[in-house]
C-alpha cells in the first residue's frame, strides 16, 4: 500500500481540539467539520489540505479521544500523517477511518512531495528517504478496506 | 512477575491480546458516531447489551435542536436495544461507572479518552473511538497492546492545603504531555493508602494528560470500603515486584498548590507564582474535581463568605448533588453566591453553560486547558479546589494556605 501527497509541515502536540474544535462536533455533516479543520491554528487552512500529507511533531492527535478529528482530515483530502508519535486513540481511530498514519522522525520542508510505502516501510521525502516500522498485516487489511466499518462488512 | 496492567490483560507487555470487555459506554457525544459506524456496519445486533451503558453527559439537557435531534435518536436506540442508559442530569459517564458499576479486575472501554479515570478501582480502563466502540458493540470485545508501565511512587501523605489534584498536576508537569504515550501509569507505594476513592479518580483522571492509556490503583481497604456501600463485596490486589519501564518518585509533602498554564496541562507553576492574576469565572466539576469530596472542600472554605467572580459549580452525579442537598452543604454553596449547574460536563467543553468570551480568563478543576477550549479566545488555568475556592473569594488567583487559617 502506497500513498502520496503533498508535505504540509505541522509543530509537536497537535491536539484533536486543534484539528476539530468542539464547538463543532454536534453535528452528522461531514462538510462542517471539513470546513472548520484547524481553524484555531489557522483559518486559512482548511481549503488548502487536499491532496497534502500533513508532517508533524511528536504527539499528534493528543487530547480528546473524538474521532471526528481523524475523519475532518480524511474528508479534507489529506492522504496521510506522519509524526515521530501519535496519541494512542487518534492513532487508533485513524486506521479505523482509513487514514494512514506514519511514525516516522523525519525532516519537513512544505510543499516537498511526499511517498509512504506502508508495506515495504520507506518515507520519501524530497530526496531524502526514511525505514519505518511496517504497519501489521491487520492494520494494513483495515486501511486498504477504507476503514474498519468497511473491514467488518467484507469480512461478512 | 507482572504489572496490574499485564495481569488483568494476561499477557505481557508489547503484546497483542484481544479481549472480551467486561463494560463498555459511550456518552451523548460519541454515542451519536458509534451508532453510525455500528450501523453502517450492518452489525444488527448488540452482542452484549446489558454491558453496554449510553450515559448522557456532555450537552445536557440539550443546548439546541440539533443537539436534541441526535440525542432523541441515540435515547430511542438505547432503550429499544436494552441498553444501561441514564439520561440528562444524571451525571458524567466516567463518575456513575465510579458510582459502584467498576470493580476491580475488568477490562473497560469508554469512548471518551478520560475513561482511564476507573483505573482508581483497579480496573483496566481505557479510551476508544467511535468506530472501535462500534465494533466492540457488534462483538462484545476488542484487541490491545498490552502496555509497558511507569510505576509513580507515592510516598508520605499530603500536607498544608495541597489536595489530589495539585499531585495530579505535579506528575503530569513531571511526566510531560507525552511523557507515558502507549504506556500505563501504576500508582503505587505507602502515599496511596490514605487517598481516598475521590482523590484516586482525579489521579486515575489525568493519566490521558501524559499520553497514557490507563492510570492504575490496586484495589485494598479503601477500595473495598467504598464498593462495600454498593453491595460489592471484592478482594484486594497486591502489587507484586514488577520491572516498571521508568519509575517516578514523588514525597506528597513536598506537593503544593500549583496551577497549569495555558495551552498545556505540563506547564505547571506553584499558586504563589502567579497570586492576584484577575479571574472572570471559576469553574468547579468535570470528572476531575466535581465529587462530593470536591464539594464538601470548596463549601468548606467559602462558607460564611461571598465569591467576588462568577462561580460555576457543576456536581459530577446526581447521587454527588442530593448528598449535597442533604449535608446542607449546596445552601452554603448558594448561600456565597455561587451559581449551581445540573450534573454533567457543563461548560467543560465549551459547548454551552458557561462558555469564555475573549480575552476572558477561567480557573478550572477540570483537565484540559487546551487553546479555545471554553470558548474562542478564553483562556483556561487548572487547579485544585481549594485554589479555585480561595480565588473566587477575591476574584483574583489567590492560594488556599492564606485563605484557609
Ligand atoms: S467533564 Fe470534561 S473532561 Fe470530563 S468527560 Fe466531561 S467533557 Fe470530558
């Protein structure tokens, strides 16, 4: 499995309430929560995640376990995030959604293309090229299937 | 031998084990997504309902029709499935699972990241997304990574006006934001003995502050004392001589009243640092800070007086109110000025209730004072309740040692 996108460098500890703001959260329609995507941090951003790959420091996704923070980012059009760590939940709802998330260290310059290939386990940034850990055989069903919803349904 | 961690999981740590889960719940909040991601799953069926617990908590009762709309469905599910469910103005999800449903030994889900708050009953507790949850709803169980602990070694007793929470504090500034990412914290040594159920929870509470999916109490006397009151009758865990990944010692008596500084819950500083910053609004609850024991202390030190800023008091169960009623000690609450919310959340989430303007300044017994979390603009410092009682009495950051003489 390979994804590809476009580098969007973020700081360290990028918590959910960042990402989706709770004053958002009580509704069913995806388009909000794609709309408001890290208003707190950056109004501006939000048009902008399609199609990026977003590079992050440590701990990202720490806070609250809401996984409409996992989904605001798949419904923007990023294809993946990768952080040297993610907060466990996140990291969970994450490949339950079907976003790919990659613990890796590596160095972010925005606009870079990037390539992940989660099977094989290399980032390719730029030039530079990274080995990360494979995601699990199980992970990796979860994510090709779309998510675990999906997942759960062909395996029926 | 093992952690608490690895015996009730019963396996090593690093591991994956797949787990059927002994009590699972969602809130308002979560439920809303779990019953989506269940439903397009097209699971049909709950494989365990009477496990099953849908607590209304976060936006209660419901702060527009929007909100109503998808807590009528949620409440319309819940009771044609048969499932647990306490509705709006009951309490917060993680303090009725405290209110004797927990009990030492279980392995226990919440979709909620502060669900490693039962940790204090010796039970495995842990946070999970909708999605999770739904599958859990569908199967009756869920796998885990089997996690590496930190041992925090409590010793001594708490002195002067320091409570739970400054601790609480104290080893996440300690421990760093995600100082214990994927690992459990175990509380353990001759300082647990004397802290009470209350006092656990809101150490058990913060865990999810360090990045740790679970926050341990072995079960003992005190345990047993308290679940006893519910008609429990469990046994006591002891902790054996275990390899913790990292150890932290902590002396209680040297803990004092501390305050986290926005935006991070690990940028701990004394009260006295920063005595006489103006407040626009206490707030006192959550699942942190809003027991009876809470209560009982904040009344303790207003009693007689009157709060010079807006104090929101908001009880974390009913079962925390009506023992309130009974102790006399809401009137004394009341009778300083304070301003008494229902049992819930309240403005912790900054959804209704509450809410910072601007530029607006908050004490909170909560957990979280992350950017806007209360209100766009707001901004939110942490403390114990003594702290958040002595500074409503001036309007100012205040520490409890000259308030209470
Ligand atoms: S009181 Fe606050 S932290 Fe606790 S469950 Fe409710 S919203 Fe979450």
């Amino acid at each position: 499995m390979k994804i590809e996108g476009t580098a969007l460098c973020m700081g360290p500890d990028i918590d959910t309430d960042i990402i989706i703001a709770g004053r958002y959260l009580r509704t069913r329609d995806r388009r909000e929560w794609v709309k408001h995507a890290f208003e707190d941090m950056d109004p501006s951003l939000a048009p902008r995640l399609e199609g990026k790959m977003i590079i992050a420091g440590k701990n990202f996704g720490c806070g609250s376990s809401r996984e409409q923070a996992a989904i605001a980012l798949k419904e923007s059009g990023v294809k993946g995030v990768i952080a040297p760590s993610f907060a466990r939940i996140f990291y969970r709802n994450a490949i339950n959604i079907g976003l790919p998330v990659v613990e890796c260290d590596c160095t972010c310059r925005s606009g870079e293309p990037v390539t992940a290939d989660l099977v094989e386990g290399i980032v390719t940034i730029g030039e530079r090229s990274y080995r990360i850990r494979p995601l699990s055989p199980r992970m990796l069903d979860i994510l090709s299937a779309g998510g675990l919803v999906e997942h759960w349904r062909s395996r029926r | 031998m093992n952690t608490l961690s690895e015996s009730i999981l019963g396996a090593r740590a690093g591991s994956y084990v797949d787990c059927r889960v002994d009590r699972a719940y969602v809130h308002d909040g979560t439920g809303v997504l779990t019953l989506e991601a269940w439903k397009s799953m097209k699971a049909e069926t709950i494989a365990r309902p009477d496990r099953v617990y849908v607590l209304f908590d976060h936006i209660v009762p419901a702060n527009n029709s929007v909100t109503a709309g998808l807590q009528h469905d949620l409440r319309s599910f819940a009771r044609e499935k048969g499932l647990n469910f306490t509705d709006v103005g009951t309490g917060i999800c993680h303090q009725l699972m405290g209110e004797g449903i927990a009990l030492p030994g279980e392995i226990i889900v919440g979709a909620d990241s502060h669900t490693c708050t039962l940790g204090a009953f010796g039970a495995f507790a842990t946070g999970v997304g909708a999605t999770d949850m739904a599958a859990i709803w569908a199967e009756g169980g869920t796998w885990f990574r089997v996690p590496e602990t930190i041992g925090v070694n409590l010793s001594g007793s708490l002195s002067g006006q320091a409570e739970a929470k400054d601790l609480a504090l104290t080893y996440v500034g300690r421990l760093t934001m995600d100082g214990a990412t994927y690992m459990a914290l175990e509380f353990v040594g001759d300082g647990v003995a004397a802290l009470s159920i209350d006092s656990r929870m809101t150490l058990s509470n913060l865990a999810v502050e360090t990045g740790a999916k679970a926050g341990l109490f072995y079960s003992d006397d005190v345990t047993r004392r308290y679940l006893r009151e519910y008609g429990h009758n469990i046994g006591v865990q002891r902790p054996a001589e275990c390899s913790y990944h990292r150890e932290l010692n902590i002396d209680l008596e040297d803990v004092v009243p501390v305050v986290a500084i926005p935006p991070r819950v690990d940028t701990i500083k004394p009260v006295a640092d920063l005595e006489g910053m103006p407040l626009d609004q206490v707030f006192v609850g959550t699942c942190t800070n809003g027991r009876f024991e809470d209560l009982a202390r904040f009344a303790g030190i207003v009693r007689g007086r009157k709060v010079k800023v807006r104090t929101l008091i908001a009880p974390s169960s009913q079962k925390v109110l009506t023992r309130a009623t009974e102790s006399g000690i809401l009137h004394e609450l009341l009778k300083a000025g304070c301003t008494i919310l229902p049992p819930g959340c309240g403005p912790c989430l900054g959804a209704h209730q509450g809410v910072l303007g601007e530029g607006e300044v908050c004490l909170s017994t909560a957990n979280r004072n992350f950017r806007n979390r209360m209100g766009v603009g707001g901004e939110i410092y942490l403390a114990s309740v003594a702290t958040a009682a002595a500074s409503a009495l001036t309007g100012a950051l205040e520490s409890p040692e000259e308030a209470v003489r």
